[in-house]
C-alpha cells in the first residue's frame, strides 16, 4: 500500500503541474485575443477618413454645418483626439486595463450604460439563434449521413450549400414577407417576447447551421470509411449503436470546433439581422458607432467580442477529451 501510495504521488503532481501549465497558456492566449482585438479596432478606426468631431458637431446642429476650428480644436482636446497616434493609444488601453470604458463621443453616455442597454436584446437573439442553429444542424446532418450511398444522401447534401448561398439580408426579407405579411403569424419588425424573436432568430440561424451541417456531414462520410466502422460491423452490431455511438461520437470534434467559433460571431454578426428586423441590439450600435468614428463604443464592442470568443474556445478545448479519450492525458493539455 505504502508503496501504491509513492507511486501515486509524482503522478498528481504531474497533473497538477499539467493543469497549472495549460490554465497559464490559456490566460495568456485571453490577453493576447483581446489585445488584438483592441488594437485591430483601434488603427482600423483612426484609419477612417472622416473626423469624429465634425460628425458630432453636425449632429449637433441637424446638419447645419461641422462648426467653427475654435470649437474643433476644443472638442479635439477635451476628447484627447489632438494626441499623437500611438500616445492615444496607450492611453485608452491604460484606460482599458483600469476598467475605464470611456464615454461616447456622440451622446456623451458612458459605454456601459450604451451596452447594458442593448446587449440583453442581443444575446437573446443570439441565444435563441444558437439553439436554432445546433440541434437543426444535428438532426439534418445525421438524417444526411444515415446512409451514405442512398437517394436522401444525394439529395440532403446540397442542401446546407443552397442555404449557405442565399444572401442574409434576402433571406430576412423573404422571411418577413411570407411569415409577417402574407400569415400574419408574427409582427414584421419590433415585437415583443417570442413572437419578435422568432423570425430573426430563423434569420440568423439558418446560415449558421448551413456551416454547421456541412462540416458534420463532411465528418460522418469520412468516419463512416474508417476501418474500425467495417470491424464493428463484422462483430455484428446493429448500424444505429455503429452509427450513433461511434461515427457521430468521432465526428463531433470539427463540428463542436466551429459552434464555438460561431458563438463568438454572432454577437457582432447580427448588424443584418437587427438592421432588417428593426431591433436595437451590439449589431446595429456597432454600425452606428463605426459610421460617426465613435472610438470608445467600438473598442468597447470588439473587446467584449474578443472575450465571448476566448471564454468560448476555453470551453471548447475542455470538451475535447469528453468527446475523444485519445486526447486525455495527465502531462501537459487538458488533464483526464
């Protein structure tokens, strides 16, 4: 026993120390995600012809005009908008880091206030998107690959590429006038509860699960040719546990690799979805935000997306090892 129990240890101090190590690298691959994607946002907005200042004056004044360069010059300097580039840089990142978002050039509201005003709408509908996208999905791309050289197959593949080809805008549109206009099931734009968020939801989840669908059909056809699918038949066991315990079980991995990546997307990727279905929502402030250059609400927005999509991509990488228990090992990754 006592020996058992020495040999035991080295082994938990390995994994501790493997765990250790990959919580590091994954904190650090969170810095460097929301890094870039601050400092993307930020040289590609400055890059934007327009000034900022002369849009909010315009604003201000219905059009009227940008304003004398006595009030430019003020508006320039209150907002550090007179600094040199790279100086205005590393002190909106300070800013950043102190957890100070800033307030919007535009309305003069601070960022959170913009963002805990519209982000509700915007994760509902990404939610609802979502839970949309991945068990249609699922259920199309099984039904595909159930059989791979039957008439379904040949027909069912195409399917996600028709879906994939039709322009997002068309397809909100579409929806809209067969379901608001010629039914009248559900309101055309607005609305409130489900019966507002059931259309863009469609919307939005249809080209998602077009993606989807194909990456898990390409995975079921390849599983279906490996060598160990023929061994299991041989031993006699029915095609539904073949298909379903294994194939489908092997082929997840691709297909759970791009849910999470497609989480990320949809909090920004809703810009079309918002736009036709007149909901306020991340999508349609971040149009607007990036039309009048208003700096502090799109940095905002970006970070909040790199950091959906670094949260997301941690999960993913912990489900791994329960899809696959070739990937559990206890030195370095994921410890089993």
């Amino acid at each position: 026993m006592a020996a058992t129990l020495e040999r035991a240890r080295p082994a938990a101090a390995g994994a501790r120390r493997g765990l250790a190590g990959y919580l590091a690298r994954r904190i650090g691959t969170f810095a460097a995600v929301l890094l870039a994607a601050y400092t993307l946002a930020f040289f590609l907005l400055y890059a934007l012809p327009s000034d900022p200042v002369a849009l909010m004056l315009e604003r201000r004044s219905g059009g009227a005009g940008g304003g004398t360069p006595e009030q430019l010059a003020a508006l320039r300097a209150a907002h550090g908008l007179d600094e040199p580039l790279l100086t205005r840089y590393f002190r909106t990142l300070g800013q950043f880091l102190g957890g100070d978002l800033g307030s919007s050039f535009q309305s003069g509201q601070p960022v959170p206030e913009l963002l805990a005003a519209v982000a509700p709408n915007t994760l509902s509908l990404a939610g609802a998107g979502l839970a949309i996208a991945v068990p249609f999905s699922l259920a199309l791309a099984l039904l595909t690959s159930w059989r791979r050289d039957s008439a379904p197959h040949r027909v069912l593949v195409n399917v996600p590429a028709l879906i994939a080809a039709v322009p997002a805008f068309w397809l909100g549109l579409l929806l809209v006038q067969l379901f608001s206009f010629t039914l009248g099931w559900v309101p055309s734009t607005g609305g409130e509860g489900l019966a507002g968020l059931a259309l863009p939801a469609v919307a939005l989840a249809l080209p998602v699960s077009a993606a989807l669908t194909a990456v898990l059909v390409r995975g079921l056809d390849d599983v279906q040719q490996a060598p160990f699918v023929e061994l299991l038949r041989a031993r006699g066991l029915p095609w539904r546990r073949i298909y379903l315990r294994h194939v489908a079980r092997n082929a997840l991995l691709p297909f759970v690799t791009l849910a999470g990546l497609t989480v990320g997307g949809l909090l920004v990727g809703t810009v079309i979805t918002e736009t036709v279905f007149a909901r306020a929502g991340l999508g349609r402030l971040l149009a607007s935000a990036v039309e009048t250059r208003d700096a502090p609400v799109v940095l905002a927005i970006a970070v909040l997306a790199g950091l959906v999509f670094a949260a997301v991509n941690l999960l993913v990488d912990l489900l791994y090892p329960l899809l696959d228990p070739r990937l559990r090992r206890q030195d370095g990754g994921v410890p089993a």
